[in-house]
C-alpha cells in the first residue's frame, strides 16, 4: 500500500503542477487581450474630431486645359499607387487617419461613355476630399443597353446601392464633367431639410455668373433623411435635361430650404466656382416639359418607391465603386415617360 501510495502521489503532482501552470498561463493571456483591446479602444474614442476648418486647404487650383490633359496622361498605375498611400481603399473609399471627420459622404456619378472625364475626375477629386478631411466613397452607376440615359434613375439606384454597402449621412449627386476650382467649397454634409445647391458659379453660365434660383443640377447635395422624404429623383426622364429641375419641384413640394455656400458673400463666390470638362452636347429630352408639368401628381408614385433594375456588376475598383445595371423597355419608368407623349 506504502508504495502505492507514492506511485500515486509521483504521479499526480506533476499533473497538478501542469494543470496549474496552464490556469496560470490562461489568467495572463487573457489579462493581456483584455488590456490591449482595453487599449485599442481608448485610442479609438480618444480619436478627436478633425476641426470644422480643415488645416490641409491649399484655396485655388488650376483647372486649366494643359493642368487637366496632364492629370489625364498621368500613369494609371503610379496613380492607383498614390492613392493607395494616401489612404484610398479598395471602392473609393477613404477615411482621415489623423483624425475622426464630422462628415460620412457617399459621391454618386451616373455614367455613360465619358472614359476621359471619369480620369480626370477621379484622379482630381481624391485629392479634393481628402484635404478637407471627409470619410467618403465615390460611387459611379453605368447604364447598360441600348436606351437613352436615364440620370434621375441612376442617381437613385446610386443611393440604394450605396446604403447597400455603408451608412451615409448625406449624399452628394455629382455630374463627371463638373470639377470644383476651390477646396474652400464645402463638400460637407448639409444639415437635414436644408439641400445644398453647389454648382451655381460655372464657368460656361456668363462667366461664373450665378444661375438663376431655381438650377439644381451639376452637383446637388442633400442628406440622406431628405432624399428620402422627397422619394429621390423621379425616374421618367430619358435623354437630357428635367430630372434636376423637377428635383427642385419635390423639394419646394416637401418644403425644404434650398442653400449655397458663400451665396450672401458676394466676395467669396470664386471659392465655389466649377470648371467643366468637355464632351460631346447631347440632345435635350423633347419630351421633358410634359413630364415637368406633371408635377406634384407623381411625387408619391415615381422615384425611389417604384425604381426597377437589374444589377449587372458591382465591382470595388481601386478608385471607385463601380456599378453597372440593366433598365430595359419593361421598366415601369420607361412606360411613364411613353405614356406622356
């Protein structure tokens, strides 16, 4: 029995010691996750919010045709390459590291053989936003098919597909050929039931002369919660022309108050002036005014609440977020415009 005994006892203490070492390791691993993600988030809320000023502003920039035929024949992979550097990920998406923006911005282009523009917008607007410290992502929506373009429908498929994707607070609706000259023009978030027009100092409308009240085309802002409430764009417009202005109809309808930045300083109107790169005119919508006077009858109906497409690709580009879609002839919007004729 004695030597029983100490064949058990031999036995089992080095057992119990191993079991104790590994209780023991277990404690400290565990301490020290704890503290380190104990740490991590610390860093995470002591992140301080970038200033409602953005120290990185430079004010003007040459937009000229030799600046941006330079910008279009510079490498697309030493670009690409810049970007990523600089913080841009894969879709176009950007986020300051030095600190935390005020602002979540989703850029949506609607899209149709403008490859030129597109290079230079992109490769100019990164730059833009990042000196004013947005979180942001550009989003451009292509239409495929034979049909002629549908702005107001892309513009909205560009709000579902990037609510898809991430939460925005504000989404700003950007035609590719519309560039701003100054990084002092805010691309910030407009507050809720205040649309901000943006492009009302371009350079072709009587040199920068301010458009008349009522323009809300080029590149439109509007928070989320309101381009909600307004049922988007309406989707009846095919070919050029209307879908901007009957956006402004749906605004006014919702009783929403339409901004410019720096429009009671005359003296600062330079900050938010828009060069415009050229392309091929098209052909206006002879068909748009009849869709226009219709008005107010088919802000409930046409829009968001009714918008029908088919995604075709959904692609996370280096600079982008590119989305093609497919509207065919069966498209409810499609029979709307038809039915105005």
């Amino acid at each position: 029995m004695v030597v029983c005994s100490s064949l058990l006892r031999a036995t089992v203490q080095p057992l119990l010691a191993i079991a104790l070492f590994l209780i023991l390791w277990i404690n400290i691993k565990d301490s020290f996750l704890f503290t380190n993600s104990l740490q991590a988030n610390q860093l995470i809320v002591e992140k301080e919010l970038c200033p409602l000023v953005s120290p990185k502003l430079v004010g003007w920039t040459d937009l000229s045709l030799a600046r941006t035929t330079a910008i279009l024949e510079q490498d697309e992979k030493i670009v690409e390459s810049e970007m990523r550097k600089a913080g841009v990920q894969d879709g176009g998406r950007y986020e300051p590291s030095e600190c935390q923006s005020r602002h979540k911005v989703a850029i949506v282009v609607p899209y149709r053989d403008r490859k030129k523009n597109l290079a230079i917008f992109l490769r100019y607007l990164h730059p833009f936003l990042q000196r004013q410290q947005l979180s942001y992502m550009i989003i451009v929506v292509e239409q495929s098919g034979h049909l002629e373009v549908n702005r107001g429908m892309l513009r909205n498929i560009g709000f579902k597909e990037a609510q898809l994707l991430e939460r925005f607070q504000c989404f700003i609706f950007h035609d590719v050929d519309f560039l701003p000259e100054d990084d002092r023009n805010p691309y910030t978030c407009p507050e809720d039931g205040k649309p901000r027009q943006m492009a009302y100092s371009i350079d072709y409308w009587d040199d920068y002369r301010p458009t008349p009240a009522n323009h809300f085309g080029g590149v439109t802002a509007l928070s989320a919660t309101d381009f909600q409430l307004v049922n988007g764009y309406s989707n009846a417009f095919w070919g050029w022309g209307g879908e901007d202005d009957q956006l402004y109809q749906r605004v006014l309808f919702h009783n929403l108050t339409v901004t410019r930045a720096v429009e009671d300083q005359p003296s600062l109107l330079h900050q938010v002036h828009y060069k415009t790169l050229p392309h091929p005119k098209e052909k206006p919508n002879p068909r748009r005014n009849r869709i226009l006077k219709a008005g107010s009858k088919r802000f409930k109906s046409d829009g968001l609440i009714n918008l029908q497409y088919r995604r075709m690709a959904l692609e996370l580009k280096p600079l982008y977020t590119y989305v093609l879609v497919d509207i065919d002839d069966s498209s409810p919007a499609h029979w709307l415009e038809q039915k105005t004729q």
